[in-house]
C-alpha cells in the first residue's frame, strides 16, 4: 500500500456551526448564501479570502474541511486551536 496516497490528516469532526464559529472568530462575515453553500469574507495576514461552507453538516469530510482550512488562509494550528475552549 502506497503510504502517500492512503495518508489522511486526522482532524476533529467539526459541524457547519464550528466551522461558522470559527471564521467569525477570525473577523470573516457571511456575506452570502446560495441553497447550501454560505459564503463567508475576510481579511487575513493582509489578504482577502473567501470561505465556502456547506450548511447543515454533522462533520465535514477530512479533504473538505482542509480546502476550508486553504480558503481561509489560516494555519490548521489556527484554525482547530480557536475552536477549543
């Protein structure tokens, strides 16, 4: 088994309201809403960035969830040590 290819970051199951919270936390605003897909703005180390986010979802798949973590322009260290409280 290729180990490259079976290699999947294990990230906590976060829901469409963590996720949401998230963002917020770091300044980004919904600024808009299509059927299931929320579309959040923000600014982050200078750049402006746009989040997709289905709404709605118990958890994300890991590969989903990373292209989140990419859009938002934030570290996963950021981006998974906010959520915790």
């Amino acid at each position: 088994m290729d180990t490259a290819r079976s290699y999947m970051p294990k990230y906590p199951k976060l829901s469409s309201k963590d996720v949401e919270k998230i963002l917020m936390k770091y300044g980004f605003e919904l600024v808009s809403q299509k059927g299931s897909h929320r579309q959040f703005k923000g600014i982050v180390r200078g750049r402006k960035r746009r989040v997709t986010v289905l709404a709605d979802r118990k958890s994300f798949h890991p590969k989903t969830l990373k292209s989140m973590i990419r859009q938002s322009g934030l570290t996963e260290e950021e981006f998974f040590t906010s959520g915790k409280k």
